[in-house]
C-alpha cells in the first residue's frame, strides 16, 4: 500500500469518526494536543485500523507515536512488511 493511500485512509477515519476538524490535520500535528485525541478515540483507532489495515495496534509500539506523520509511519511500517 502507498504512503498517500495511507495517509489518505487516516485522514479520511479522523475526519469522519474521529470528528477532527479536516484544517487540524497536518503531518506534525500532535495526537493528543492538537488533534484532540483521547484515550476514548484510541480505543476506536485501534478497531479503524484493524478493519482499515489488518493488523492490531500495540500499545507498546504506540508509546513513542506523537504525531500524525509518526502514525502513518508506524501503519506504512505494519502494512509494508505484512
């Protein structure tokens, strides 16, 4: 899968369930601070993803993921080497 397939998917589930606010989304936004994301909104990324991406989020491999740009490399990691 490509990187702007990916980032297009991320962007598309935050905007749409998420409910970020489409002019927030930036590759350094801040998960928590800028986008808003709480533990709540986790909880279903990690479903989104699933069913998006095929694989389960690990809450230890998530501990350095601050920003968006940090998501999406962590998924293009997961999904490129599947």
């Amino acid at each position: 899968m490509t990187r702007e397939k990916i980032e297009e998917i991320v962007k598309n589930f935050l905007i749409e369930e998420i409910e970020v606010a489409e002019d927030a989304i930036k590759p350094d936004a801040v998960l928590k601070d800028e986008l808003g994301i709480d533990s709540l909104d986790y909880v279903d990324i990690v479903v989104i993803v699933e069913r998006n991406f095929g694989f389960k989020i690990k809450a230890e491999e998530m501990s350095e993921v601050q920003t968006l740009r940090q998501f999406c490399d962590y998924i293009e990691s997961k999904v490129n080497n599947q």
